[in-house]
C-alpha cells in the first residue's frame, strides 16, 4: 500500500513539473501580491512591518486557492480518478497523498520564500521566522480544506470561483491563529501556535474522508 | 496467465436510477470463467451505465451482484478485482506510454506484464518512451487496452473497446480478449461491433 501511495505522490509531482504552471503561479502571485501592498500602503514603514505578517498571510492563502481548483479536476477528467476508485487503496489515503503532493508542489515553496518575501515588508528576524514556522503549519490546512472544496467542484468546469465561496470561510480560523501567532507582540507566540497546528492536524485527518466522499459522488 | 481461478459473475434483477429516472431494470446476466457478454442496444439505452454500474462508480437501484472465486476464499470486493476501460483513456498526455503504465500498475497492483511485454502484445513497443500527447487516437486506445495486460484482474469491463482501432488492433484486441478467456477470465463489453468470439454470450438492452 506505501507502493501505491508513493506511485500517487510521485505522479502528482513528476505532473506538475512537466505541465508547469501550479506551483510557479502560486509564487509569482505570491510575489506580486506582497510587492503590490507597500506602493498601495505608502512610504510607513512602521504600519508595513505592523501588518507585515497579516499581509504574507493573506498572499499565502490566495496563493493556495489558486491552483486547487485542478487538484482533482484534471483526474476527472481524463478517467484517471476512476482507476483510482479500482485502487486496493482506500480513495481516502489517495486524496491524503494527492494534497501532500500538491502541498509540496504549491505550498512548501511558498513557506521557502516567506522569509525572503518578509524582508521586503521589513519584518525584523524574529518575525520573519514566526512567519515562515505558522506558514509550514497553515499552509497544509489550506490545503486540504481547500481539497474538500475541489472534490464538490470537481465536475464543474469553472469552479475556481465555488471553490473559493466554500473554502475561504473553512480557512478563517486557520487565518486568525495564524496571524495571531505570526504578530508577536499582542499575544504570546506559542498559544496560537499550538491552536494552529491542531487546526491543520484535523484538517489533515478530516478532510480526505470528506473530499473522497464527494469524489465518489462525483464518479456517478 | 496464471491467476484466474473460476470465477463466476452474477447479477441479478439490476436496476439503476438516475435522479428520478430509472436508466434500465431487470438485467439478468450469468457470466461463468472463460465467457464473453455484449451488451447492445441503441444509443442512450444504458449501456455505459450498466458497465459503471458494475465497476462500482454508481449505486444500484436494486438488485444483486456478485463475483465468485471458487478457489480464492478472500473476499476482496469487486472494485478490486476488474479492469474498466472506458471512453476516457485515465492516461496522462504529459507523461510517457512507460510512465502511465508504470503508475496504471501501482495503482492497480497486482503486475503481471512489463509495460514494453504490455504494449509488445499490442504492437506499440515502438512508443513506449514517447508522451501520450503526441499518440494519435487509436494508438492511445491500445495504451489504455495496454493496461488490462499490465496488472491481473479476472473480470474486464470494456466500453466500446473497438472505438479507434484499426482492423489490424481489432485483431490483436481479439487475440488477447481470447487469451483473457482461455484463461479463465470474464469479460463484459458494452459495444456496436461484435469481436466476432465463439460463444459470445448477447445482452441486449433496451428491447422494448
């Protein structure tokens, strides 16, 4: 079963390198989107290491969704998701190892880069590693509540859009602990922190089981 | 070919439903080891439907369904133990013939033939490390018909497995749909075009 598992994961990664496009897409988004924020702010560079966090944030999260929307749709539609169904595997340790995979593609290089991007909203060093650490956690949530949102879409040809109404109110908490934990100062560091990572502990555990439920719909 | 063991398929008074709809009812079929079925009947009638119905993807109105193996006493369920081939081909365009075939086996699990043995049984070894994308239509086919070789299942589910195929792979399907049989192998297809195999067992849908 770790054969089949590590045959899904690879497949997703050695996927997403030939096409291109995810994981790429996501950063330069990333990227555009914290660039954009000081000339929108202005010349306060107090108030940009103030919300700094908030904003690396919110770019990670916008950048998660982006590429969601294909996780399982591009299976759907070429019939590969009903070889899957075929699997001895269970569908949920699929979708488990297809978000990992997907996660690693769009997410990890996100968390990479976090620090670099924080600099340019002159986060000092210690908030930079905050950032990057409540990233490594939240962004696996994303992920994978974003998962459940693109198994219900999965048959709809423009579901970006669905998606989004679904997942963004499920990220919310993961957005408030995040920050919070992120913004040292207010509130010490590690109580949110702790919340934040059973947030993506149980999105990890809970979300396959729905997003495969809805993907044995979808296979109708 | 060595796994199949009897097997013996039955399904009895199956029914689906679509919403409100019922698709078609009262499909009896008793398949034993080494026997082919083709279900026929016009377009829309249900065919795909009665296949997908059979592989798992869609819940049964009613009805029963079962598939024995006399000697293999586990009873792993259904979804794992046939191949479904169906209009969509479940391959990658970006990856290689080799590559999809190599995943089509780790999925499925169970290998029996190589991906260069699989794809030699269907003259397209040439191909093997070539992207799908570039394959014409038939030559896909023959990729995705590849996989039934690739990992041993005893029950083959074939949605209009001629569809692209030219005489030459009509034929080459045919031998191995016959060695798929002589060795103790079930196989139900849903198709226009007969493969012309002695004792071909005939459902017709849709006979109103």
């Amino acid at each position: 079963m770790i054969r089949i598992l590590l045959v899904v994961f690879l497949r997703d990664v050695m996927l997403a390198r030939r096409i291109g496009g995810g994981g790429v897409l996501g950063l330069v988004f990333f990227l555009s989107l914290v660039t954009v924020v000081p000339f929108a702010i202005g010349p306060d560079l107090r108030l940009l290491s103030r919300i700094g966090p908030a904003i690396l944030w919110i770019a990670a999260l916008l950048a998660s969704l982006l590429g969601l929307d294909r996780l399982f749709q591009a299976d759907h539609e070429d019939g590969s998701l009903d070889q899957m169904l075929l699997s001895p595997t269970p569908l949920e340790l699929i979708v488990l190892v297809k978000c990992m995979a997907h996660w690693f593609v769009t997410g990890l290089p996100l968390v990479l880069l976090s620090p670099l991007f924080g600099l340019m909203l002159d986060l000092d060093g210690s908030a930079l590693w905050a950032v990057a650490a409540t990233l490594l956690v939240g962004t696996p949530a994303f992920t994978f509540l974003g998962a459940i949102g693109a198994a219900l879409t999965v048959t709809l040809r423009r579901g970006g859009l669905l998606l989004s109404i679904l997942v963004v109110p499920l990220a919310v908490p993961v957005l408030i602990f995040g920050v919070s934990a992120a913004q040292s100062g207010t509130v010490p560091f590690l109580t949110p922190f702790l919340v934040l990572c059973a947030l993506g502990l149980a999105s990890v555990a809970l979300a396959p089981i729905a997003a495969a439920a809805a993907l044995r719909g979808a296979a109708e | 070919m060595d796994i199949t063991q009897r097997c013996h398929l039955l399904i009895e008074d199956l029914s689906v439903a679509r919403g409100e709809r019922v698709v078609f009812g009262g499909v009896y079929l008793q398949l034993g080891s080494g026997e082919l079925a083709e279900v026929t009947g016009p377009n829309g009638v249900g065919k795909s439907t009665l296949l997908r119905a059979i592989a798992g993807f869609l819940p049964f109105g009613s009805g029963r369904m079962s598939l024995v193996e006399s000697e293999a006493m586990d009873s792993a369920p259904l979804a794992e133990r046939l191949h479904y081939v169906g209009h969509l081909d479940g391959l990658k365009s970006a990856l290689t013939a080799r590559e999809n075939l190599e995943i089509g086996l780790g999925i499925l699990g169970r290998g029996r033939l190589t991906p260069l043995e699989a794809l030699d049984r269907l003259e397209l070894a040439h191909v093997l490390d070539l992207p799908v994308g570039y394959l014409s239509a038939g030559q896909r086919r023959r990729v995705a018909l590849a996989r039934l070789l690739i990992a041993d299942r005893p029950l083959w589910l074939l949605d209009e497995p001629l569809t692209a195929l030219d005489r030459h792979a009509r034929a080459l399907l045919k031998t191995i749909v016959a060695g798929h049989l002589g060795s103790g192998g079930l196989m139900l297809a849903a198709t226009h075009e007969p493969l012309g195999l002695q004792g071909t067992i005939q459902v017709r849908l849709g006979a109103r």
